[in-house]
C-alpha cells in the first residue's frame, strides 16, 4: 500500500535500489538485486532500480551508450549510459589504486575520494535521475562499484531535490550538517580478503566508502562474517543487520543443454567447475593449477571455467603447454541452462577466492548436490562448514586445494555427503522470500523511524 501522508507508516512504499549494473548483466551481485527486486513487488512495494547500461564488466571502463526506462517483471528500471574510462582498463586500475593510496593517508581525503569514485564507474545522469525519483528508502548497492553508492548518500543528505548538474553537485562531506531527508540503506558486498586491512580489504574499506557505512540507516550484509568484519571497522552494530542470501533453482530444462551430453567435446571426462570471473584473486589461476598439479599425479580430470576472462587469465593459459591447455578449459559466460548442465555433472565446484562476499554459485553447486571446494576467506566461511558441507582452504594455498580435490576424488562416499549435506543446508537455510522479508523489515524500521525524527 503506498503512503497517504508523511506521519502515516508505510507498510510498503516505493524503494529505489541503486546498483552498477542489473540482469543481464551476468555477475552474482546482479542477479542478488534483480531477485531482490521483483521478491519486493511481489511483496506489494514499487520498486525502481537506477543502474548502469552496461551488459559486461567491460562496459565500466568502455563506456555503454543507451539509455531506457522501462518495466521490467514489475520493477521500473532505469539505465543511464556509462561514461569510457580514460586509458581504458589499465586506466582504471591506476585509478583505484590512487584511491587506495590517497585513503592510507593520515588526513581526511574522503571527500576527494568520493568526487573520484564518481568514475567508478562514470554513469551519467546519475544524480538528476535520483533527485526525480519520489522515494520512501533508498538502497545503494555494491560498494566496489561505488558511483552510485555515492550518489545515493548525497540524494538521501540532501534536502531538496537538486537543481544544477551533477557536475556542480556538491560532494557529500559538504552535506553532512543538514538532516537526511530520506532513509539509506547499504549492501556493500564488502570484499574483506583474508584479515582486515589486507589488499583485497583496502578496496572495500577505504575512507569514503566507511563514511558512507557508517552514516546510513540500515548497513545489511550477506553473512555473519561480512557484518563482524564490518563492526571491526567501527560500522556502530545498531545498524548492522544480516540479510543472508539464495539461488534460482535450476532451469527446469538444464538437461537439454548440449553440455549435458556425456560426450560434448569440452564437457567430456571427468572434470571439476570453476565459476566467476578468471581473476587472481577469484582464484581461477590457483585452481587451474590445482588441477595441473592432480594431473602430474596421475589423476585424469579437467577444469571448466565458466566466466569472464581477463588479460592475467589468458597471460597464464598461453604459458600453459598444449597438454594442460587441453585440460583448462575456459568456456566463457553461459547461460543459466547451461550452466547448471555444466554443474550437475562435475566432480566438484571450486571457489578458492578472496573477493566473494557470499557466492551465490556454492548454492548452485549444491541445488545439484555437488560438493565444494573454497577458499577460507571474504564472506565464505559463513557459508561453507569446513568437512561437513564442504572443504575451505587457505588461499593461494594450491597444495591446499590439490589435497582437498585428491579427497573428494578417492573417498566417493565422503564427497556424497558433503554434497548431500550442502543440498539439505540449501533447502532449509536460503530462500529469497526470507531475504526479501528481511529486507522489507529493514526498511519499515528505517522508514518509521526517519518519520518519527
């Protein structure tokens, strides 16, 4: 029910959520906001999504031109072009790692951080689209991609809708004064790494990005891990709720995938998955060379990886001799039909990364009652029981992976369990009518008492 005055509650109201990019585009955090998203239209809210136009993870440094407004499964989505980045890539990552360096000074730079973070990635019309928008909450997602996570903290401290282009929008540490006109609420998807402060957690935890954490209403996080590493870095508890995560179910026609043939000549054999993108610190290039490492050993498997590729990825396969090349199979990003074909017949899943904050793609392991393997890091172990729903490694620790894969693959029985056991965990524990519930009481609480202030 929408509102009919400001001092009634709003039972459901209109949530604007902000995010980088939304379905299609293919990563984890995506589909999170667009399972989000139509979960709080069924539930009776309006929901508009301002995001990106980007369609790959390459558009944040190209640029995407196009811009629409449309319905999209009952949520309005507005997409707003992207912007290229000068120097393309490469130019980005000396952007970042500019704003790493300048946070670890001993002032206060988070003003300058946020005008940087404008750019990362650089979506235009950004501001004026928030400041049209009549909302009762906002929701900032992604707090890597942070352009709109900044955008939204500005539109929620400002008091009146802006009048001037986002080019002379005043950043927010100006705006911290003046009373907050609408309640924020932030997921982060915070990327904690191993320990706090490490390289992966410097990019998540930077000064304006923390000033933004801490002053928003509500700051939900996937798992408990993500919400202490958080309070950790003085995010006040009061405001910290867990949220938890889920996974579509698999596509009803998943074994009309090609790739669900026993004998397609990339799924052949016996073969472990890997999903995500073909990054260090996603782990692509460890558990590529787990799997070379079982080879030399005498173990006949393969690696299928189904993601995004990126230049260090295919820098490490070119350096591979024919015979392993032939073994590390990239396949690209696949459909969700083909994906789960993919799934359903590998030995196991691995995830040795640093940077998920959840991962979405251990549920999709285990709607197939495949077992895991992943790295003790990030969100994971809030996820993962070490030896009963899967295996956790240090990470970089390619030994550490190579004994855990050996396990699955000589214990049968054990490798059953533990898939059983994660499928049993995924039926009881990850659903997205409880995260959406979750969410919708979060923004109640936030809602009510912004209209009690």
């Amino acid at each position: 029910m929408r509102r009919g005055h400001r001092s009634c509650i709003i039972v459901n109201g209109h949530a604007v959520l902000v995010t980088p990019a939304y379905p299609p585009f293919p990563g984890g955090g995506e589909r999170y906001v667009g399972a989000v998203a139509r979960g709080l239209v069924a539930a009776g809210w309006r929901v508009t999504v301002l995001t990106s136009s980007a369609t790959t993870e390459a558009d944040f440094w190209r640029g995407a031109p196009g811009a629409s407004d449309r319905d999209e499964d009952g949520v309005r989505v507005i997409r707003r072009p992207l912007r290229p980045m000068p120097g393309g890539r490469a130019g980005l990552l000396l952007w970042r790692k500019a704003m790493v360096l300048l946070s670890a000074l001993p002032t206060n730079p988070a003003g300058a951080l946020m005008r940087m973070a404008r750019r990362v990635p650089a979506i235009d019309g950004l501001d004026e689209a928030l400041a049209g928008l009549d909302a009762d909450v906002l929701h900032a997602f992604n707090g890597s991609w942070e352009s709109g996570m900044v955008a939204a903290y500005a539109r929620a401290l400002a008091t009146t809708p802006l009048p001037y282009p986002s080019s002379l929008i005043p950043h927010p540490s100006s705006l911290l004064l003046h009373p907050s006109s609408l309640p924020l609420v932030v997921t982060p998807f915070a990327h904690l790494g191993e320990r706090d402060n490490d390289r992966v957690a410097r990019n998540s935890t930077m000064s304006h990005q923390l000033r933004i954490m801490r002053a928003a209403d509500r700051l939900l996080t996937l798992t408990t891990v993500e919400a202490d590493g958080l309070a950790r870095y003085r995010v006040p508890a009061e405001r910290l709720g867990v949220i938890g995560s889920a996974a579509d179910p698999p596509p009803a026609d998943f074994r009309d995938s090609p790739y669900y043939a026993a004998d397609h000549h990339e799924a052949r054999g016996a073969f472990a998955v890997y999903i995500g993108r073909l990054s260090y610190d996603k782990g692509a290039l460890h558990a590529a060379d787990a799997i070379r490492t079982l080879r030399q050993r005498g173990r006949d498997i393969a690696l299928l990886l189904i993601g995004s590729s990126t230049p260090e990825f295919e820098r490490y396969r070119r350096g591979l001799s024919p015979h392993d090349q032939a073994a590390i199979r990239p396949l690209g990003v696949l459909s969700d039909r083909d994906k789960h074909a993919v799934l359903s017949r590998a030995k196991f899943l691995m995830l040795p990364s640093r940077s998920d904050s959840f991962g979405i793609v251990l549920l999709e392991a285990w709607s197939h009652c495949v077992p895991v393997i992943a790295a003790r890091a990030g969100g994971i172990p809030g996820v993962v029981d070490d030896g009963a729903t899967g295996l956790l490694v240090p990470f970089a620790d390619v030994e550490g992976l190579v004994a855990a894969a050996e396990r699955l693959i000589s214990d049968p029985p054990f490798a059953q369990r533990l898939g059983r056991q994660g499928y049993e965990r995924l039926r009881s524990g990850y659903n997205w009518a409880t995260v959406v519930e979750r969410v919708a009481g979060h923004y109640q609480q936030v809602i009510a008492a912004h209209q009690r202030r």
